[in-house]
C-alpha cells in the first residue's frame, strides 16, 4: 500500500466522530484476534462426550475387538498335531489305539463318548481315521467320515469325550430313465445306466405281479423315475424310486411310492402282496405244478403238486409269506424241508434244503431266510420243491391268485393320489422325450 494512500485513510479516520473510531477500532482488534489465534482441534467422534480428540497429522494405535474365544480356538487348532490311519485287515480299535500310543482308558472315554461312538464299529478296511492330540500327546480328536455325508466327530471336552455327526447339506435331484427289454431285464437296465441295487429294486417292486424270470419278453419297457443326491454340487448316491412304469406283455403296471415307504397303484392299490409269487431267485423251472405228471425216479404217474425251481446249491429260499413254521424237519422223500401255516387257509412247503434256517413253532416275516436250496431226499438234481395249499388244497404256486396287502386308508387316498397324478405325469412326459429323441 502506498504512503499517499495511508495518508488518506488516516485523514478519513480523523474526520470520523470519536464513537466510530472507537467501533472501528474494537471491530479491526477482534478480526486480528480470530486470524492469528489458533482454533480447538477437530474431533473425528460423532460422541461429545468423548474427551479424546484427533490431531491432523498424528499416528494413533486403533484397539481392535476380535472375538477372543474363537481366535484362541484357531490358534489351539493350529498347535494340534495331526495324523492319519488307514485301516487295516484285522484291525480292531484297541490295536489301532496301542500302535498309536493311546492307553486303553483313552479308548474307554472314545467308546463311551455318545450313541454315535457306536459308528466306529462300522469301520471297514480302507477306512480313515483322522487323530489330533494336543503338545501333551494327549488325543483331543478323531474324525471318521462314516460316508459322503456323514462324519463322526469324537471331541475331548475338559476330561470327557463327546460324540457328534455333521451331515452335509444333501441337495436332491429327479432324474428318468426308459428302456426296452432285447436280451434281458438286467441288460436293458445297465444299458439305461441303471446300478445293480436299482434294477433289483425295480424287479422288487414289480415281483408280485410279474415273474422276472419266466414272464419278460422281447419288447417289454420300463420307466423309472429317481433321485440323485449332491452335497456342496459332488455327487454322493442314488435316492428312493419315486415312481416306475413296467409294460409286460402289453399289461401296464405302475407304482408310486408313498411316505410310509411302501409302494402302491395310482388308485392307492398295494403293489405288496401277502406272498411271493416265487421264493428263491432261481436259473430255471424245471418242472411245473402238473397233477398227472410222470415221475423221473419212479417212472410212474404221480401228480406233482409243486414247482420246481432250479438253483445251486446255497441259494437262499424266503419265506413267501408272514406264518409260523408248523414243520422243519428231515425224511428220505422230502430231503430237508420247511412246512409255514398262514394264516386259517393257507400253507406253504419248501423240500429239498441243503440247510434249514428256522426250527418247528417258530414265527416268520415274508422274504425271511429260512432255508438253502440242496439236493437232499429223492431229487435227481439241485432244485427247490415249492407247494401253495389253499384250504388244504394244492394250486399252482405260478398261477394261484394272491390275496393282496393291506391298501391305503380312505382318508389317505385324495392326497396320496394327487401326488400319484403328478409323478405319473412326469414319467408320461419324460417317455415320450425319450421316445422323440430315438
């Protein structure tokens, strides 16, 4: 600023009244004041009580608050060591606890650590048990993955074990397969992709109205519709078969599974029947029922009440139905044999055993071993000798007419054939893609 220039302001201040200098005076000190002095530091909390206050340019040390148990869980898992062991043939858990330096009272305290401790006797040769024991040489844990799904987990709590099973989250998808029949039931079916256990639950499902091994022809069909299971997007088993569709010989026969874990027509029909139409899985039949048939040893006309069933020897016979054994015992004619009652009207008869599973008044649920086909008493070769009696007559165990199971009650019916309606819509659809796309 130039002196002339402060020369007329100072002029101008001289004209003013002595009250303006002084408010001018007063105003020019207080603007002077607020540049120079210093403002209070900024705090950076919303919180006005907090005394604590941030000075730019300062390093301050922050407190974080982790959660303390579970950071001190992960640095005890990371001071366990842990091995592995595959199991052995012939090994048993003491053996494979005293090779790995654990004492039989730590064992005790693993076995008695829960029901689900029961899981370490399923273990098989190839199975792995994964140990942690703490810098003591103390055993903290094992783990045992049971399946794909499940794994035991035995954890030492203070001086206790106990026991738990993790379940991975199982994800369940439908799939469909249709086949027709060129060579066999069992080709078609692998051809399908089916496994061994589907396919023989199939032929269960339909056993008690088709004949696997005398009634399939060439031109048969099946449809199935089944579930897949995935746990984290992996594959891990076959599921229930939701429904099935078998065409023999033109007849169609469906089945649609229920919650009670049986199996029934759309219409709520049981497909179980009280017996089995055969009650041993046999090659061939080599004689049928025939009350004027030309005996083998003797050469004489003797009706043959029966069916035989040609099977080696071993093969397991069931019971075709529930009953009480009224005879198991041994003759020259018969070889071993079982006699069941069922019920007032009916009774079965097994001849020919190499080996009797049941005794005399013992009680018997269908599809239960009660014997083994053999070659004893007059046979000319290995086979079972199958009776039907109905009121103390003999039928032919092929053709007789099966009293049915129990079907579904009354009021189950309108929502079990809702579902049944929905399931056999998708098998319908799905049959018809598979037939497009031949």
């Amino acid at each position: 600023m130039t002196s002339k220039v402060v020369s007329q302001i100072k002029q101008l201040l001289n004209e003013l009244p002595h009250s303006h200098r002084v408010l001018i005076s007063a105003v020019s000190a207080t603007l002077f004041l607020l540049l120079v002095i210093p403002s209070e530091p900024a705090t950076a909390s919303k919180n006005s009580k907090s005394p604590e206050q941030l000075m730019p340019g300062k390093r301050y040390e922050l407190d974080l608050a982790f959660e303390t148990q579970q950071t001190n869980q992960q640095a005890s898992q990371n001071q366990l060591a842990w091995q592995s062991y595959e199991i052995k043939s012939g090994d048993n858990l003491a053996k494979i606890f005293d090779k790995l330096g654990f004492s039989a009272q730590q064992l005790y305290r693993v076995t008695q650590s829960g029901d689900e401790a029961q899981l370490l006797k399923k273990v098989h040769p190839g199975d792995i048990l994964r140990l942690a024991t703490d810098d003591t040489g103390e055993l903290v844990q094992l783990v045992f993955e049971v399946n794909d799904i499940d794994t035991l987990i035995i954890t030492r709590q203070s001086d206790d074990f106990i026991a738990e099973v993790e379940k991975r989250e199982i994800e369940t998808r439908r799939e469909f397969t249709h086949a027709v029949i060129k060579s066999s039931f069992w080709n078609a079916g692998i051809n399908a992709g089916m496994t061994d256990n589907q396919i023989m639950r199939v032929a269960n499902i339909f056993g008690w109205d088709i004949d696997f091994a005398l009634d399939l022809r060439s031109g048969d069909e099946f449809s199935v519709l089944y579930e897949m299971q995935y746990a984290d997007g992996e594959f891990v088993g076959y599921g229930d078969i939701l429904a099935a569709e078998f065409i023999n010989r033109g007849e169609k026969f469906q089945a649609i599974l229920h919650n009670n874990g049986n199996y029934y027509t759309p219409n709520g029909r049981a497909m179980r029947k009280t017996f089995l139409r055969s009650p041993v899985k046999f090659t061939y039949v080599s004689s049928n029922f025939n009350p004027k048939r030309l005996h083998p040893v003797t050469g004489r006309v003797r009706p043959h009440n029966g069916t035989d069933y040609v099977a080696s020897v071993g093969t397991p016979v069931m019971s075709a139905g529930d009953g009480k054994v009224i005879k198991a015992s041994y003759n020259s004619l018969n070889g071993n044999y079982v006699f069941i009652q069922h019920g007032e009207r009916y009774v079965t008869k097994y001849l020919h055993l190499s080996r009797k599973h049941v005794k005399t008044g013992e009680r018997v649920r269908q599809g239960q071993l009660i014997g083994r086909v053999g070659a004893t008493g007059r046979v000319t070769g290995a086979h079972l000798h199958y009776e039907f009696l109905v009121n103390g007559t003999h039928r032919n165990p092929r053709t007789v007419e099966l009293p049915k199971a129990q079907s579904l009650a009354e009021a189950e019916l309108p929502a079990f054939r809702q579902q049944a309606d929905q399931l056999v819509a998708v098998l319908e659809d799905n049959k018809r893609v598979a037939l497009a796309m031949r």
